[in-house]
C-alpha cells in the first residue's frame, strides 16, 4: 500500500472486537512511535501500553466525553511526554500519535486518538486524572490517549474527490 493510501484509509475507530492485538502488531505500533521526528531529536515521549481491562476503563473515565471507546479497545497506548527533556511536548506527542494511527492503519486495525490535553471530568483535570491512574509524576504531560484494536467497523476510506483543496493557497 503507498502511504497516501493508508492516509486515505485511516479513519478513527470507535468500536472493536474481541479478537486481541497481537505482539508483532503491537510491536510495529510501538517501532512507528519511536521513528517519530521530534525537535532536535530530544525524544520526549514515553509510550504506557494499557493492556489491563480495569485499568482501560479507568481511562475511559478520564474526560466528560470521547474517551468512553478506550473501554472496548483491546489496548491503549499512552503518549506521555517529559517535559524536562522538551518544551515541544505537545507538537513531539502529537506526530507520535499521528504515527501510530497509520500503522495501525497499515496493519488493518482499528484506532481513535483520545484528546487528554486541556479535557476535563467534572472540572477536574483529565491529564491529572490519567496522571494518577497511571501513576506518573506532575513533569510529564499527556496529550493523548491511542486506543487499538480489531474492529468490524472501520469507516471506509476516504477518496482525493473528498479533500478541499480550496485549503491550499498559493502565494507569489
């Protein structure tokens, strides 16, 4: 498959199955995580994968809305980012995320990008609340959660007629 083939295909999932993700799939997930570019190759990110059926549904608990999918997921994959390391945590974590997401893609699996940065549960914090959960120190910053797994609902892909290309400006 050509890359712009799998960006086309990538869609966020929100609903799986029970088949499990396996290691060799996890595995490529994780190896696309850390290819990920990151300024001045600091490499701040960390990567928690949640494989624990409570503790993923802890997570699905961690904002008012959106992260209630992360319960059915097979696995989530935790961006956690260090921010003694870099200051570009949230742009580091963003491409690691966006990463992920297209070998999952690739593999054939299901996968949705849950926000945590700047999200709440009634008023509290939600990267606090994952904080604690996970039991990370305050340094580090989370902003977001991957959930992954077999899905028999991935929407279909998009086609090049679906993008606006009236985005694209051209200065002279």
């Amino acid at each position: 498959m050509e890359l712009i083939d799998v960006m086309l295909k990538r869609r966020s999932t929100r609903k799986f199955n029970d088949v499990p993700v396996g290691k060799d799939e996890l595995d490529k997930i994780l190896h696309a995580a850390l290819l990920a570019p990151t300024s001045m190759n600091r490499k701040p990110c960390n990567f928690m994968v949640v494989e624990r059926k409570e503790t993923l549904m802890d997570l699905a608990n961690s904002k008012d809305h959106g992260a209630e999918l992360i319960g059915g997921a097979n696995k989530a994959i935790v961006v956690v980012a260090d921010t003694m390391i870099a200051d570009t945590w949230i742009e580091d974590s963003s491409i690691a995320l966006t990463y992920m997401h297209l070998m999952a893609t690739e593999l054939g699996l299901g996968s949705c990008w849950v926000q945590i940065h700047l999200r709440s549960k009634n008023g509290k914090d939600s990267e606090g609340i994952v904080r604690d959960i996970l039991k990370i120190d305050d340094h580090y910053r989370i902003v977001g959660i991957m959930a992954v797994g077999h899905s028999d609902d991935i929407p279909q892909a998009h086609s090049l007629e679906d993008i606006d290309k009236n985005k694209v400006h051209f200065m002279v």
